[in-house]
C-alpha cells in the first residue's frame, strides 16, 4: 500500500521478506539511543535480523520504505497471541484473551519520521486489515513505558484503553489495549 506524508513523500507499506535482511539491519542500527529504550521486541544483531527475514513465525512484519531512497524508515510487529510475560501479567489480573483473535503490537518509526504523522497512518491501514480478518484485540508488546509521551499519546489517539500498570527495570509501564469490535 501507498501512503503520502503531509510533507508530500511517498512511502510504501509492506510486510518484510527475505531480500530484507541489510536494510532491516540499517534501519535497526541507526534508530537513537533512546527509541532503542523505547522499542526492543528482539534483539539488532545481524543474525536475528537475518532469521527474521528468513524465516516465517507468528510475526507479521510490516516495514515502511521510501520510495525515493528505498530506505526503511518504519518497522510494526504483530505478534498472533501474546507473548508469555504479557500474557502471565495481565492472567494475574484475570485478563484472558483469545490466542486466535489478539495480536500484539510493537511499533518503530525513524527518528527523523517521529511525529511526522507517518506511524499513525502506517498503524490505520494495518489496523484496518486486522479488523477484516477478525482481530478483536491489539495488546501492546511489553507495554508501553509511562514516561514514552509520543507512544502514551499515539495509543490514547486510537482508543487504546489503560488495563493495568508495572514496574519493570525501575520503570512505570503501562497495559493499554485496543478494542476492535
Ligand atoms: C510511538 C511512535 C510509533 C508514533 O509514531 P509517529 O509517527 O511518531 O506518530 P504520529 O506522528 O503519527 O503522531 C501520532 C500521535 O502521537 C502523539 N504525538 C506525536 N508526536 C508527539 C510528541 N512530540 N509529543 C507528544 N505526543 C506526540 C500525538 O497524539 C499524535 O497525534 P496528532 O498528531 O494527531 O496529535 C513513534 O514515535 C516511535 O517509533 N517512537 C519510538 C519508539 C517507541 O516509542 N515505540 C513504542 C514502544 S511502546
């Protein structure tokens, strides 16, 4: 799919494949130290980028590229269920959710394309395709730090809803769902 960016760059969205692997890893590599602290669903080494690109899991990988440098400049996990610390968390709060019809979400834009609008309208277009095929709940993967302003922000837009808080590595986190039926 094509998005155009209020700046006028067009940029396309699609899931990653194998011919992937170096421009993953670029994308990876030169993300700030501090969106690194913010997003980390699996480690940057080349060898799982490359895993990653090679092989299929239960990941859709969707990236975003600049049509006019072919770069990355955008990276979204939808993991099918949750991941095992998640799902223990939010059990211990007598939350379940459906394996077959909840995904779990990590999302990645570029620092230069932070704030752009670009993770909003990556996020819509794919949030749209999950809904069609019968996602009815978007968990956020490892959830979202408190202090993370932007992400806190980005989730409220889109009618994530708060279920929970936890401390992990000295830090405030919060439990924000996303309700899609
Ligand atoms: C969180 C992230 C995916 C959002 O994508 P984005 O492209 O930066 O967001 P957008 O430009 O589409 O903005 C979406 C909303 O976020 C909020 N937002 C954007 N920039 C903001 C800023 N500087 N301060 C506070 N809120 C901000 C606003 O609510 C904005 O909506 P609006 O423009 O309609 O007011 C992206 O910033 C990112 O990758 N951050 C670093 C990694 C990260 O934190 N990942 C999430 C881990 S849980």
């Amino acid at each position: 799919m094509e998005l155009i960016l209020k700046n006028s760059q067009k940029i396309t969205v699609q899931l990653l494949d194998s011919t992937h692997t170096q421009k993953l890893f670029n994308y990876l590599s030169s993300l700030s130290a501090e969106t690194k602290s913010r997003f980390g669903p699996h480690p940057f080494d080349w060898q799982t980028v490359n895993e990653i690109c090679t092989h299929t899991d239960d990941v859709l990988r969707y990236i975003a590229i600049n049509e006019f440098t072919g770069d990355i400049v955008a990276y979204m996990l939808f993991k099918q269920g949750m991941i095992y610390w998640d799902e223990k968390r939010y059990a211990e709060r007598k939350q379940q959710f459906n394996y077959s019809t909840t995904v779990t979400y990590a999302p990645s834009v570029a620092d230069a394309y932070q704030s752009s609008g670009l993770g909003s309208l990556m996020y819509q277009e794919i949030e749209k395709k999950l809904k069609s095929k019968g996602t009815a709940h978007i968990i956020l993967w490892g959830g979202v730090q408190a202090t993370n302003e932007r992400a806190v922000n980005f989730y409220k837009k889109f009618g994530y809803q708060l279920y929970g808080s936890f401390w992990h590595n000295e830090k405030e986190n919060l439990d924000m769902v996303k309700h899609l039926i």
